[in-house]
C-alpha cells in the first residue's frame, strides 16, 4: 500500500512538472517576501536572506534580485558595488535583465567605472536575448548615435517597433 501512495505521489510529480507546474522554491519565496501579497505585508529582511542564500549558492535569478536590492537599497544599505557583484554574476549567466541593469551602472559610473563600451556590449547581449529594455535603449542609440551606436535612424524604427511589441505583450500578460 505505501509502495502504491509512494508511486501515486510520484507520478502526480512528474505530471505537474511535465505540465509546467514546478514547485515553489526559495526564490519564489524571497519574491514573494519582497512583494507581499495574499494579504501579507512585504518582508524586505526576509527577502534579503534568502536572495542571498541562493544567490551564495549560485542562483543566478536570486543573484539578480540581491544585486537589485543592493542597488536601491532595500533592507540593506545602497552599495553599488555589491549590486554590480552580484549583476555581473546574473549577466554572466545569460540573464537579460541583469545585464541590462549593469549596462546602466556602466552608463552612470555608479559603483563601476563608467565603460560606455561595456555598457553597449552588454545592451547588445540583452537586446539579442530579446529583452524590451535592452531592445529600447539600442534603439535609442542607433537614434541618437549615442552609446557607440553609429546613428541608423531606419535600423533605430526597426527596434524601436520590436521593443515597443515587447512591452506591450508583458504589460497585456500575453
């Protein structure tokens, strides 16, 4: 009989899983200390832990969120050069929305040298994994020959109509 639960439970597992439906994990957590929600108040503190914990751990999403909250202070003091840390960790690990944000601490020499190259090369990166931001920001470079972008005003139209899409279906939940 165990043996039988033991299998029922298992398959039910490997069901959700194939269906998309994956367990809620300390990420998942820490986001949702960070947002509050369900009718519990927002747990900064909590949130930091655990971001941190699984970032240590080599979380690259978890990396993310810590080098955000470093970045505007949330439950610790700002300290630009730890979020830059913990971005460049994410970035180096494909994720599009850290690389994005390092590109703008590269742009403003907030906890970095200001490297506008750097800036744009992790833009590229991002724009190339289809991140809207990325996507917007190398349109407005190509419009405004700014960032190292030789102006391209037919190219800069071309992204800023794909980057203007993307937006549009996060915002719509599509």
């Amino acid at each position: 009989m165990k043996q039988l639960l033991a299998v029922r439970l298992m398959t039910i597992v490997l069901a959700a899983g194939a269906a998309g439906v994956v367990a809620a994990g300390p990420v998942d957590d820490a986001r949702h200390y960070l947002r509050g929600g369900s009718g519990a108040p927002a747990n900064l503190p909590k949130a930091f832990s655990i971001f941190s914990a699984a970032a240590k751990a080599g979380d690259p999403l978890a990396a993310y969120y810590l080098g955000m909250m470093y970045r505007n202070g949330m439950a610790v003091a700002r300290d630009t050069k730890a979020a830059a840390h913990w971005l460049q960790f994410a970035a180096s690990r494909q994720m599009p929305a850290a690389m994005f944000a390092l590109a703008n601490l590269y742009l403003s020499g907030d906890g970095v040298k200001r490297d506008e190259q750097a800036a744009r090369r992790l833009i590229e990166k991002a724009a190339d994994l289809e991140y809207p931001e990325a996507v917007m920001a190398m349109a407005i470079g190509l419009r405004d020959g700014s960032m190292g972008f030789d102006r391209n005003e037919a190219l800069s139209e071309t992204q800023m109509r794909f980057a203007n899409r993307a937006l549009a279906q996060r915002t719509s939940g599509m």
